[in-house]
C-alpha cells in the first residue's frame, strides 16, 4: 500500500492519504488525541500528491502568548517519515494527474468545461505543490539551526508571471509540457492564460524579483516584504488623446501562487496620541486600528532545494469596526467606513499624492510595510530565540534592507518597538537599530529623495515622530561636536544639509549654538536716505523717532521629515547601484554624511537574474550559447559567457545567431500586430526603448530623433531614401505616472508621430513607429531578445543604474546610450567599439545647465528645425506647445530644457548614423551582437547578492541537506 503524509498548518496533525482503495480514508489526529476519518473520492494509482512538509512554523503576532517550541525530537521524526516517501515524480504521467486532481478538487471555474484558463490554475496549482514541499522544508532547516536571515522590503516587486519561471528553476519542463499535451493544451499557451501580477512600475520592482531570484538560487536564507495591491499601478490603454488609466483586474481571478496565512496578523496603529504608562514607558494609545494579513509566495531557486518565501501585507478591519446599528439604519456607507478605510491601503501602488488624502494613503502605506514586516521579523526571532531573547544578537540573526527610501519608516518602527513593547533603552535601542538596518539610494533626483510634511507625519504617526526628534538632536549634537562653532556659517551650512528635520528649529538644548547679529529696526526715512554716517545717526538720535516699516509678511517654507537623511543616519550601510551613481552620491547627494561616516558608503553594481532575463525568455539563443560553450553552467556561472569571445568572428555562430533573432522577431511582429493593428517587418531593424515615462529617460530626445529621419526622408526621393537609410521599427513601451502631465504628453506624441508615419505611403517599411500598450514583464520578455537597438539615453547623471540596459546587453542587443548609470560599466565590458555612445558627461551637467540659465546656449540648427517641423501640424491638429516649450528658455519651471534634450540633440543625430552605418554590414553588427552577450557576465545579480550577503547583510549560505 503507497501510503503518504501530508503536514496542516496545525503542528502535529497527521493525514494518512491510501491511495489503492475506491475511496481514501483520510485521518488527522486532532490536538486532543483523538483520530477523526473523512472520505475522499479514489484518485488514479498513479497518481502522486507531493509530500508537502509542515507549513512555516508558527509566528505569534508580537501580542500574542508565546507558544510551545517544536522540540527536535519531533522534527527528527518527521524527516525520518519524509525521507521514507516518495518524492513528487517529475514524469508526464503523474503530472497529468496532478493537474486533472486540481482541476476537479481544488476549482475556481465550474467543473463543465476545461479550458485554458482552468488549465492555468490546474497547473499552476500542481506546480505549487512541488515548491510548498522545499518551501516548508527550507524554512524549518533555516530556523532549527537559526542562521542569520535578510529581509528585503520593498514597495515594489515586478515579478512577472511565475508558471514558467517556477517549472524552469524546478527543470520540469519536459514533464509538464508531456502532461499539459495529454490533456490537450501546450505549455506555452497555458503559461500565457497567467496575469502579470500587478505589484510593481519598473526597474525598483524589477530589481527586488530578480534579487529575490538569486537570493534562492544561491541559497542564501533570506525573506521578502511588500505589500499586496488589490490592483496595483494601472492598465494602460492608448486612445486618441494619450495614455488612460484602468483599475488593474490581476486578482479577479485569484492568484493561485499565494497562500493566506490568517493566523499571521499584525495590528496596525495611525493617529492617536502618545501617554506615559503606569512604569513610566511611552505608550500610544487611540486613534484608527487596522490589521495588516499575510500572503505567502513561494520563490523557486534554480537547481536547488531552497525556495524562499515573498511575504505580501493585505489590510483590514475587524469586524467589530462594521457599525451594524448603522447599516441597519440605512447608514450603508457610514457603517462599513472603518473597513474601506482599511482595505484601501492596498488598492493601489503609488496612489496620487496631490491631495492631502492622497499623501496620507501613501504615507499610511509604507508605515504598514514596515510596521507589519518588523513585527513579524521581531516575533520570528523571538520564537527561534525560545525561552531566552537576547536582544544584543538581533543584529547576528536579523539583517533588513530598505529598497530606496520607502521602508525608511523602518528605523523609528524598529525603535518603538524595542522600547515601547519590549523594553530596551534609547541606547540599546539606537544600537541594535543602527546594526542591523541599510538602505540602497536608487535616485539623485531631488524630488526621488523623499520628504514628508512633518505636521501630516505628527498627526497620523506622532509616536514615531517623537522618535524622530530625538535622533535628529542626537544628529544635531554629533555635527556640533564635529565642526565646533568657530565658524557659524559653516556649522549652520552643515546643519542645514544635514538635518533630518528640514525648516524646524534647532532642539532646544541648542538654541544658543547659533545666534545671529541683532539687525537694527529700518525706519521709513532710513528707506529715503539709505545708510547714515555716523554724524547723522547721532542727530536723528535727538529728533522724534521715525514710525518703523512694517515689512511684508513672508511665507515660511513646510516643516518636512528627509527621509534619505534619516536613512542615512539609521543604518549602518548606504549603498548606490552603479559605480557612477556611488560616486555622485558620495560627492554630491550624501557628501556631508560621507564627510562624517566615510565607512557606510558603498555601491553595489545591480543585476539581473540569466534565468528569466535569458535562459527562459530566449531559448533559442540560450541553446546557442550552450552548444558553443559547452555547457549549460552558464547559466549559474555567468562568467562563462565570456568564452563567446573567442567565437565571435566564426561564421557559423554568426548565422545560427541572426537566425535566433529573426525567430524572436517574428515573435515581435505577431505581438504589434495584434497589441496595435500595425504590420512590420521582421527584416528591418528593431530599435526599442522600453521603461517608464518620464523626461530624465529622454524618450522626447528618441522621438525627435525619429522626427529628425521622417523629415529627412521626405526631403528625399525614394531611391535617396533607401541608400540613406536603414529599415527600422521603432519601439516604445512603459507607463507615465497618472498624474505626471508632462510624460503624458510625451506618450500622446509619440502615438501622433506613429500615426502618421505609420500611414505615410512614401515611406512604408523604411520607418515604423511602434508605442506598446500596457507593457510589462511578459511584454518585455518578447521584445529584448528581438532588440537590436536599444535607447538608455538618460541625461548623464541622472540614471542611477537602469536594469533594462542589462538584460539588453544580455541578448545580444547593441546600446546606444549616455555615460550614465550601469551604460559606464557595460560599455567597459562590451568593449567601446560595441557600444554607441554619444552626449554630454556628468560632471559637465553643472555648469551646461548654469549655462543655459545665463542665456548663452546657442541651440543647434538641427533642433530648432525639427521643432519648428513639429509645430508645423504635419502630425495632426494637437498643441505641442507646452511639449515643445518645455525645452526654450533659460529658466522658469518647466521650462530651460532642464534635461537637455537640446544640447545632446545633435550629438545624437550624428550617432544614429554611425548605427545605420554598423547595421549595413551584418557581420559586423552580428558580431557586436555576440560580444555584447559575450561582455554581460559582470551583470548577473547573482555577483550582487553575493556582494550584499559579504559586505552589508553578513549572512551565509545555507545548503538544505
């Protein structure tokens, strides 16, 4: 008889599953000793369910009892049970029944049909079974023998559909491309019937999926945290008039990969007040209560045992906040407030923070993410910790890394709760704070470098701002003590810089660290006569005194909380993402803090993981690189790739090559044509700019080039256009912020420019311009390893690393970019020849802008052509004026070309033929395709984590036996 057990949620429940009878017996013995047997229908011999270990061990909410630890005795004995079944058999026969199990005992459509989106959750479903099996059992290996684990919050995780990740990193996909064709469907179409899931914008997000990609592949024994939107950013739709905004519909059908945890709950506080208890302690007491829930992903390694766990926050209200009276009275809305007011927190990612509402919904947001993450890694260490909490090792077993400055409330949450809730001092607090918490910087735009309204943060967290007010005293006092107060300009410089408090007054212990000369009161004949001699003073000293000059009132700049500072001062590491960023946060954004605290700056150059960016999403050119390496090992060992190098010229790599592209392509076409109703073709050349909207990424600078062609052409015949000019199909794709006006209306040009370029019959196949709705992972997935050409074209300076540009390089695509973010270290390991590289350099920005403010830039004939071109109509009845009037002038908001689109014009022109000329010659160009694989090894983010696991988190890798 097979028999096989299968762990609850409960500890020590049993269930018994016979598999060779008509009907099963299932048994599960009950807390109380007894055994209580259900019925289930007979499922097929051979048929196999996954042995699925105990679920996460128990985690008590930070109020709840302390509970009974899991000896080791009963873990010995439940791995001996597990080491005797058999494992979940990756043949098609079994999978096949695994699925139909699902199907038909595990429903979510109604059981008459079973078509592909049934089949989506069958599979998905089945193959969620495989990973719960290493997920519970990494996590009972890791907390039995209590390694020190990393935490990564994030407000974003752009993970991209998990079918196909989850079977490759399990090499399943023989099976359950066999089982899925015993049933009728194939792989790739069922993988397609998945949502992308809604819980990220663009490369923040993206970035966090593949580090938690790699973080398991590797083994190291780490956690995410984020939140759950109900409809994340928004769907994308391209009108007449531009971008619009749909409510995202990713979980209207559930999410077959999360598993609600209802007994891991947190409560969470916002407005209130603050008291002293009866031992004398602060306590903060009243205002709104919610309750933060958690969802579970599991996160597949590659190749490995170990599966981690994406720990998503949904909020809401008990149910004792639903006013009944009310309801009953007709009062609908009123009675269910609490509960909307608690659930809206996780509607949407980035709500509009134009109205005070809005800012408080934001604010709310990343006080849940990190109040509900650092209870439950609080409670997870004190269970591991068992009867004796030392709270001096929190920092050997708990390392947390904010994602950007959004977890910054991280650093006052983890203080109130060692002192508040479990005692500790300021001091000990304050330590144990600085140890174990670090903060990656992804921007050095201004307005990226968060900053809060000191009086919303007093209202809706007055705790923490309390909190906050004593570290920025004790900030306060280090820069005093640093820089004396011999020079008050500088101290006050300092100070200003510095402060985590921005336009409050200094605490009063040092009110008296900077006074200021009294000015004498202006009269009204002082403002006639200006400045007196000496002589003078002394006889309007004896004449009556002349009425004082009220001056005008003048407005007080908003008291705000800088959360980057106080990152900053709360950590013990700060980290930017590329080796220029680094360097312009160490001489430019942070240079004060670096001045004081030399040690806590580093870069980590960020990366992406080959799984999904290569293996997965380019198969053919995978398989290339395997057979000329090989070896596969590429694909955990990246630095392999470099062995390409020596291929490079040899003509038959070369066309097995561009025969991948042309297959990834033809994919492309396929994907325009029914995502926009244009046809293209695959023979031109696939030039793609993909990434969120906005004007630092210059997609203005990439459609007036495009503009710049189009005119050209026209001035041409049709034979002068084709000597001239290489074929291509122009790609855009990404989303601008519902409420960024000036992005927007870049997208609605961009869609008029293709409009009637794309009707234009002069100009058929040798121009197309394509904007794609809605991307996403899964778009992406389609349309880099089709790339050719590729835009990273960001104003120097500006791009903190960029990802996408990576996973370009990766396949085989060609860059054409600034010296901006990772472009510096990419084109370093490309090679410069196989990079196209045109604009101005960081440290020149500076004084181009100042430049521009003094009136002396003289624009390039070019530029003004092609503006003068587009306000010309030809692309139909819409004002660009405010488009195009974003780039003339020389100051005023909006205005002065603030990004530079003018002045790196020409250089771009000049550059976009150089690529006409490289793409001519295809065996050139093929062969800077290959170098570019060839030179992308640095790139993996498996080489970052390992250098956040060395440098910063301190954690080890655990191998599961």
């Amino acid at each position: 008889m097979d028999t096989m057990r299968i762990s609850g949620v409960s500890t020590g429940a049993e269930i018994l599953v016979q598999c060779n009878s008509l009907s099963s017996l299932v048994s599960r013995r009950c807390d109380d000793g007894r055994l209580r047997t259900r019925m289930f229908p007979a499922r097929s011999r051979n048929w196999r369910p996954s042995p699925t270990r105990r679920s996460f061990l128990s985690v008590k909410s930070v109020s709840s009892e302390p509970k009974a630890k899991v000896t080791d005795a009963v873990i010995d004995s439940e791995q001996e049970v597990f080491s005797s079944m058999n494992p979940f058999a990756p043949d098609a026969a079994s999978v096949a029944s695994s699925i139909k199990y699902h199907a038909e005992f595990t429903p979510l459509f109604s059981p008459e049909k079973f078509e592909l989106p049934k089949a989506f959750f069958a599979t998905a479903q089945s193959v969620r079974d495989a990973l719960i099996r290493n997920w519970n059992a990494t996590y009972e290996y890791y907390n039995r023998v209590n390694v020190k684990q990393a935490y990564y919050l994030s407000m974003e995780f752009l993970q991209g559909r998990a079918l196909s990740n989850a079977v490759g990193n399990l090499g399943l996909n023989s099976a359950y491309g066999d089982a899925l064709k015993r049933l009728g469907f194939d792989l790739e179409s069922v993988a397609s019937q998945e949502p992308d899931p809604a819980l990220g914008n663009g490369g923040l997000g993206r970035l966090a999926s593949c580090f938690l990609d790699s973080m398991a592949t590797l083994n190291y024994p780490a956690w995410g945290y984020g939140l759950r939107y109900k409809y994340g950013l928004f769907k994308q739709r391209i009108t007449k008039d531009g971008q619009e905004e749909a409510a995202e519909d990713w979980l209207e059908l559930s999410n077959p990969w999360e598993i609600v945890r209802n007994d891991v709950s947190y409560p969470i506080k916002f407005y209130g007040k603050v008291v002293f208890g009866s031992d004398g302690k602060k306590r903060w007491i009243g205002g709104e209560d919610i309750v933060a829930v958690a969802y579970d992903v599991p996160i597949p390694g590659y190749k490995t045992k170990t599966t981690i766990n994406l720990r998503l926050w949904s909020t809401k209200a008990p149910s004792e906040d639903f006013d009944l009276s009310s309801y009953n009275s007709g009062k609908h809305t009123e009675a269910a407030e609490a509960l909307f007011n608690a659930e809206k927190i996780c509607f949407v990612l980035y709500p509009g923070d134009e109205s005070n509402e809005g800012k408080a919904l934001r604010l709310k947001q990343q006080y849940t993410l990190c109040s509900a993450s650092l209870q439950d890694i609080v409670a997870r260490f004190e269970t591991r910790s068992g009867g004796s909490v030392n709270w001096e090792e929190f920092p050997e077993k708990v390392a947390v890394q904010m994602n950007d400055t959004h977890p910054t409330l991280c650093i006052p949450e983890l203080m109130r709760i060692l002192m508040d809730l479990k005692g500790l001092s300021w001091e000990d607090a304050w330590k144990i704070t600085q140890r174990t918490v670090a903060y990656t910087n992804h921007t050095v735009l201004p307005e990226a470098l968060e900053k809060w309204s000191l009086e919303l943060m007093e209202k809706l967290l007055p705790r923490h701002v309390e909190i906050i007010e004593k570290i920025d005293e004790e900030l306060v006092r280090t820069i005093v003590s640093e820089y004396g107060t011999a020079d008050l300009d500088l101290l006050e410089e300092k100070l200003k810089a510095m402060r985590i408090l921005e336009n409050v007054e200094l605490p009063s212990a040092f009110a008296d660290v900077i006074v200021k000369p009294e000015s004498k009161p202006v009269t009204a004949k002082d403002t006639q006569n200006g400045m007196k001699t000496a002589q003078e003073e002394e006889k309007i000293a004896g004449e009556d005194e002349e009425e004082e000059v009220i001056p005008e009132p003048t407005v007080k700049p908003p008291k705000m909380v800088r959360m980057a500072n106080l990152a900053v001062v709360g950590g013990h590491a700060v980290n930017g993402v590329a080796e220029i960023h680094s360097e312009i946060v160490k001489q430019d954004v942070f240079n004060d803090f670096v001045q004081l605290w030399p040690e806590k700056f580093q870069n980590k150059t960020n990366g992406v993981t080959p799984r999904r960016w290569i293996r997965f999403c380019n198969p053919y050119l995978s398989d290339i690189i395997t057979n000329w390496i090989g070896t596969e090992d590429w694909v955990l060992n990246t630095e392999k790739l470099a062995e390409l190098r020596k291929f490079a010229d040899n003509e038959d790599l070369q066309s097995e090559w561009r025969a991948a592209k042309k297959k990834n392509k033809l994919q492309v076409v396929a994907l325009i044509k029914e995502r926009t109703g244009y046809t293209v073709s695959p023979d031109a050349m696939f030039d793609i700019q993909i990434k969120r909207i906005h004007e630092y990424k210059r997609q203005l600078l990439n459609i007036l080039g495009i503009v710049y062609r189009y005119k050209k052409m026209k001035e041409m015949s049709a034979s002068e256009r084709e000597k001239a000019y290489v074929p291509r199909v122009c790609i855009f794709g990404g989303k601008a912020f519902a409420t960024y006006v000036q992005a927007k209306r870049i997208v609605k040009f961009i869609t008029d420019v293709a409009s009637t370029i794309n009707h234009d019959p002069e100009i058929g196949e040798l121009l197309k311009v394509i904007f794609v709705p809605d991307y996403n992972v899964s778009v992406a997935e389609l349309l880099i390893p089709a790339s050719e050409l590729s835009q990273h074209i960001s104003t120097a300076g500006m791009e903190a690393s960029g990802t996408s540009n990576m996973k370009f390089s990766m396949n085989g695509c060609v860059l054409i970019g600034t010296l901006d973010g990772a472009n510096v270290e990419i084109r370093e390991e490309v090679g410069e020849e196989n990079f196209f590289l045109f604009g101005a350099k960081a440290d020149e920005i500076v004084n181009l802008r100042k430049e521009r403010a003094e009136g002396k830039f003289v624009p390039d004939p070019t530029f003004e052509e092609v503006k003068k071109f587009v306000r010309s109509g030809v692309f139909g009845s819409n004002s660009y004026d405010e488009l195009i009037g974003s780039l003339e002038g020389n100051e005023g908001f909006g205005r002065a070309d603030y990004f530079l689109v003018g002045k790196d014009f020409p250089s771009y022109i000049e550059c976009q033929e150089k690529v006409d000329e490289a793409y001519r010659d295809q065996k050139r160009w093929t062969r800077m395709s290959i170098l570019n694989t060839a030179g992308s090894f640095k790139f993996s983010s498996d080489r970052t984590i390992h250098e956040y696991a060395k440098d910063i988190w301190n954690i080890k890798q655990v191998e599961l036996p």
